[in-house]
C-alpha cells in the first residue's frame, strides 16, 4: 500500500505548493479518513444484516454446518497439499 502512495499520490500535490509534505499528509489523512468510515460503515451494516439472518434458527444452523464442513474441506486440502 505504501508503493502505491508513493506512486500515485504525488501527482495530486501541486507542483508550487509552499509544503508539498504537508500537503502530501493531508491527501494520506483525507484518504485514511475515508477509508475508515467506509470500513466503518461494512462492519455495522454486516453486523445488522448477520444478526438478523442470525434470528432464523434453521438458517443459522445451515449457516453453521456449511462453515463448518468448508472449513474441513480446506483443513484436508491443506493437509493434503505438496508445496
């Protein structure tokens, strides 16, 4: 991630910017501020949706077996594997 700041974000900092390093932070501060309520808002929306699939008792215990038995499959498939 920080390959791609270095790369891309420069070419948003004005060239006669009196403090290209301040103005450098600002656009990571702008950035990391925007990815924290996007990320704030997928972990509360997943929640409300999860506890309310969550309710359905059958769906629940479907939703359980069907991790579950992933979850075996890839145990097997990594006790498996040669590399």
């Amino acid at each position: 991630m920080a390959l791609i700041f270095l790369a891309f974000l420069p070419q948003f900092v004005d060239p006669a910017a009196p403090s290209k390093a301040a103005a450098f932070l600002f656009l990571g501060a702008v950035f990391n501020l925007n990815g924290t309520l996007w990320n704030l808002f997928v972990a509360w929306s997943s929640a409300r949706v999860g506890r309310g699939l969550m309710r359905n008792a059958r769906f629940s215990i479907w939703f359980n077996r069907c991790v579950g038995a992933l979850l075996v499959v890839l145990g097997v498939r990594l006790a498996l594997s040669r590399d």
